[in-house]
C-alpha cells in the first residue's frame, strides 16, 4: 500500500464563469490511520457531476461551502483497507462520499450516506452509474416524480448523459413511447437510438426542437424529464399534453451564465392550460427509496434489459479534466475517473 494520499483541493472559485483545471491544486499528504470506530478507505472510482461546480461556489444548498484549501467533494467506490468498526470488514466494497483522493478514513456516520456494494452482476463502477445516486436519479425521477404509465410520450433533456442514458431505458422497460432524446450531437443523438432505447432524438444544436417536438409527439408530451433547464424547457411547455408531468431534475444550461440573472419561463403558462404540474426533487431526501430502485435497475441489466454508458478516465490527476468534460458536452454516459487500475480485480475470485 502507498503511503502517499493524492489529494485534489479547492484552489479557486469559478465565480460567474466556467471551471479550469488551475480551480484546484494536487497535494500529497501521509494516508490516515483509523481510529477506534474508523475505516480506511481506498478510492477505486470517483464521480464527476455537474452540481460539483455548485459545491465549490456555495454548496450547491445542502452543504456546507467548501473552504478554500479543503478537499473537493465528491462520491465513489472504494475498497476498506483497515477497519475497526464494527460493521466493516477489510475487502468490503462500499459507495460513500470519498472526496477527491485516494484514501480516506471515515466514521460511517450518516453524513457519509456509505453502502456497501454487495452485487457481483455488474463492475464496481455502477455503483456511483447506473446502480448508485445517478441510477437511482433517472429511476425515481421518471417513476416517483413523473409518475409514468405505459403508453406515454416521454422527452428526456441532457439525454446522453449520466442520468439522461438510463432514463428512455426505463421507459422502455415500462412500456412509454414515443421516447424522444435531446442532444448535442449527431453522434449522440445515434447512440440514444441505437443503445439507449430512445425512439428518436433531437440535436439541439442543428435542429430546432418546437416542429421536432411537433412532429415526433403529435398527441403531446405526457412527460418531461429536464436535465438541462433554460430555453429547451421553455420551449417543451409548448408541447405537453393533458395532465402532463414536468420533472425538474437539473438545469446545467443556467449554471454558468446564469447566477445573477436567472432565466424566466416564458410559458409557464401552459402548465395551467393543459392542468399540468411541474416538480423538481433532490435525489437525497429520496434515500428510503434507494433499495427499489437500485434493485430495478440490476434486475433488467440481469435480464439484459438495460445498458450502462460509462465515460471513464483514468488516473486521479485527471479529475479536473473530467469535471470540465460535462460543461463542454464531451462525456458519453455517466462521467467518472478510474482511480486505482486494479479496480474491478478487487474481491472477484
Ligand atoms: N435532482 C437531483 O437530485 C439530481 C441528481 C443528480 C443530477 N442532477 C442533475 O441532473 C442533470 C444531469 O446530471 P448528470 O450527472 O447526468 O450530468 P450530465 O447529463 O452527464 O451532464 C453533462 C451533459 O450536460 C449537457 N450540457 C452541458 N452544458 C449544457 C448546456 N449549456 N445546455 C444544454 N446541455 C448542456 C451536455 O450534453 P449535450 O451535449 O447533450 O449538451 C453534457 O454532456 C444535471 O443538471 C444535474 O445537476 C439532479
């Protein structure tokens, strides 16, 4: 084991203006050594997400601000190395709030929302993909929030993303369609209907989205899964059909450009022309619903129902680059880092 700990800290805040890799700073710090009721723990893999932007500015709302200097916040999967609390074991797989870096010692407390990973069906990875927060943010979402039924026409924004790929998969599985992507790229817009279960999608950035959406739901939107806010919201408004559920999951087009003046809806109106509700949810005030979703979601990869995409660098000095990989629309999939190369050979035999 090293005994060096890789360590990404807050060097700067990205106010009004997009993250850069000189935002942080590498330092090296001795690895921790548990206490009485402590685990060390090694980083396999960790999550990039676009609210870690938020975390660096203010706390995204729920916690506390990041100081500079302070390690940056984050999920991920790692391994216990050392445990002496009780309810760990060295070898245990866990999901947790590691931090950017590559061990930590924890107290399991709730703040650090630790599982432990005890599906073999599928890498360690998706458990902060498709089998951790951002699965369960696509599942709960569409099922809780947007209460789908068979048969509904469904439009997902940011739909080549780490939620967005899941989510026309769980429509399909439960029977919705039309299941309409939007993208931002041809490529991407490919892969939605050709892996991701998406019916049709639409390139933002070629095409306008009101005939598209004209054209691909004639009888309306019965949901609308929002990944990305702003104008593509509005314009979504447009289309919704009867007793419609607007699903507000995230708005990255507003979280550059955004924080003084935010954008107005223009026709919010239509919710209440077409006895529409529109509802946004914060996936960790969800936590009691985990387990069903999570044990959805591996059913249908067991069955061969549902894909994953993962978009993985590796190398932890990497970590920066793959934050700013989101606000440029390069990831495929759930963006992540591997951190350690042996990552999946962990407790496989
Ligand atoms: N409510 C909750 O509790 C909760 C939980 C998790 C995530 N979220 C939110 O859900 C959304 C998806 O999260 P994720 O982790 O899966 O991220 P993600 O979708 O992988 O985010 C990156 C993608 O966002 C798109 N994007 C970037 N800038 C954009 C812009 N200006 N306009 C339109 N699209 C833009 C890009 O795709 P294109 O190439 O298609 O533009 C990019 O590839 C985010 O808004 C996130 O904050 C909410």
């Amino acid at each position: 084991m090293s005994t060096v700990n890789r360590q990404w800290v807050l060097a700067e805040r990205p106010i009004g203006r997009a993250v850069r890799e000189s935002d942080f700073r590498m330092q090296e710090s001795p690895v921790p050594t548990p206490d009485d009721g402590q685990l060390l723990i090694r980083t396999l893999y960790l999550s990039v997400a676009p609210v870690m932007r938020q975390y660096m500015l203010d706390g995204a709302g729920f916690e506390k601000p990041l100081a500079i200097g302070e390690v940056m916040r984050g999920r991920g999967v790692g391994i216990v190395v050392e445990s002496k609390h009780p309810d760990y074991a060295a070898g245990d797989i866990v999901q947790a709030k590691l931090g950017w870096q590559e061990y930590v010692v924890s107290d399991a407390s709730p703040w650090w929302m630790i599982y432990k990973v005890h599906q073999r069906i599928a890498p360690y990875s998706t458990a902060i993909g498709v089998l951790g927060v951002t699965g369960f943010t696509s599942y709960l979402g569409l099922v809780d929030i947007g209460r789908v039924k068979p048969g509904d026409a469904v439009v997902v924004s940011g739909a080549a993303g780490g939620v967005g790929s899941n989510v026309g998969q769980i429509a399909r599985n439960l029977g919705c369609g039309p299941i309409i992507g939007i993208a931002g790229s041809a490529e991407k817009c490919e892969m939605l209907t050709t892996k991701l279960g998406y019916d049709a999608a639409i390139n933002y950035r070629e095409e306008e989205i009101s005939p598209r959406l004209g054209e691909l739901c004639p009888d309306g939107v019965d949901v609308y899964f929002d990944n990305v806010g702003g104008n593509t919201l509005d314009t979504t408004l447009t289309h919704l059909a009867r007793h419609a559920r607007v699903v507000l999951c995230g708005r990255i087009s507003e979280y550059v450009d955004n924080e003084e003046q935010p954008y107005v809806l223009q026709n919010y109106q239509q919710l209440h022309k077409r006895v529409a509700s529109m509802e946004a949810f914060f996936i960790y005030e969800m936590e009691e619903h985990f387990p069903r979703a999570e044990a959805a979601m591996a059913r249908w990869i067991a069955e061969g129902r549902l894909t994953y995409a993962e978009d993985i660098l590796d190398g932890i000095e990497r970590m920066p680059k793959a934050l700013i990989r989101l606000f440029e629309g390069k990831n495929r999939g759930k963006q992540m880092v591997r951190v350690d190369p042996n990552a999946e050979a962990y407790g496989r035999d």
